[in-house]
C-alpha cells in the first residue's frame, strides 16, 4: 500500500497531488483495494470497500479508475520496490 501511495505522490506533485487530512483517507483506503485486488486470489468486491470505507460504492470506482490511470496501470511491487519502501521507512 505505502508504495503505490508513494508511487501516486512521487508521479503527480507536479499536478497539485499531495497528501493531506482532506484526501489521506482517500488514498489509503484506494491503495488497500488495489493492493488486495493484486494479492488476494479472492477479494472483498468494491461495494464491502466503500461500505467499511465509508463512501459511496461510484466514489470508490471512480477512485479506483483514477488511480489506476494515474499509476498507469502499474500496480504490481517488485521486492527491490518493497525493500527499499520498507529501508526508507526504518530510517525515517
């Protein structure tokens, strides 16, 4: 999740994406759908996702579909990815 977090974050400062109180549960609750979708032979739908997120079940979708533009499509962490997340994080 960190990683795609930090994947949109990186990618699009430049367009005004930045984390804040106002979108941060936004994010993390996307980044937890797309990182369950890529490991979890079954997810949750996105309708058990929006419900537990606290939004509407097209928010969510539209949350999604953007997100997934925006990481053009790369949803997938390399373990080199990981590691280096899991580093920069240690030594925060």
């Amino acid at each position: 999740m960190v990683v795609l977090i930090d994947r949109l974050l990186l990618n699009h400062a430049s367009r005004g994406l930045h984390l804040c109180v106002s979108n941060a549960h936004r994010l993390l609750l996307v980044a937890a759908l797309l990182a369950s979708k890529v490991l979890d032979d079954e997810s949750y739908n996105n309708s058990y996702w929006a419900r537990v997120g606290g939004v509407s079940l097209s928010h969510l979708n539209d949350l999604e579909v953007l997100a997934c533009e925006l990481l053009e499509f790369r949803v997938s962490v390399s373990a080199e990815e990981l590691q280096l997340t899991r580093t920069t994080l240690l030594t925060m």
